[in-house]
C-alpha cells in the first residue's frame, strides 16, 4: 500500500491558514488600538479572574483607570473623531468575529 500526498493541497491549506491567522490578529490588534484612541481604554480587573493568578493589584488597577481616564481627557481628538474611531474598532472586531465563523463554517460545512 502506497500513501501519496498532494504537496500543493498541503500548501494551499498552510497559506489559507497562515493569511487566515495573520489577518484575524492584525484586525484585532487594529481594533484594540482604535478603541484605546477613542478613549475607551480597556481595563480588566482583577477581580474577574476567579482562581487565577492576579496579575496586578487594586492599587495599580486603580493607577490604571486613572491614567485611562486622563489619557482621554488630554486626547487631541474630536468628538467626530472619537466616535468614528469607535465605529473602526467594532468594525474590526466584527470582521474578527465574521473570520472566525466563516472558518467554523468551513470546517462544519465544507465548501
């Protein structure tokens, strides 16, 4: 019994992959960056991670939210501005999310 494998099959599925996963993080990364710039800094409190390491204490949480919240305030950024960038970002995620399904329904679907 002789296995042969089709090597450009194999390279069509790692180049699909590998632009799949590039894109996916570079929107999310776009996203984050645009969210951050229209004042809307993510924060994550510690307290949200049940039975995890906390990674940063209620003082430096505290600094954070403070300094998220001047950063807003000294942005040289308009309100049109802000809100567009918040339209991008939500953009972005929603492209994450729609890549995400239409890899799923790939796998689950076929063709």
């Amino acid at each position: 019994m002789s296995v042969s494998i089709d090597w450009l099959a194999f390279l069509q599925v790692f180049v699909a992959a590998l632009v799949g996963a590039v894109a996916i993080v570079t929107f999310y990364a776009f996203g984050l960056r645009l969210l951050v710039r229209s004042g809307h800094a993510p924060v994550v409190s510690p307290a949200e991670f049940t039975d995890a390491i906390t990674v940063i204490t209620e003082k430096d949480l505290q600094r954070a939210e403070k300094q998220a919240a001047k950063a807003a305030r000294k942005s040289p950024l308009t309100d049109a501005q802000k809100r567009l960038s918040l339209v991008g970002a939500y953009g972005c995620f929603a492209l994450c999310g729609l890549a995400v399904i239409a890899g799923i329904l790939i796998i689950v679907v076929g063709h």
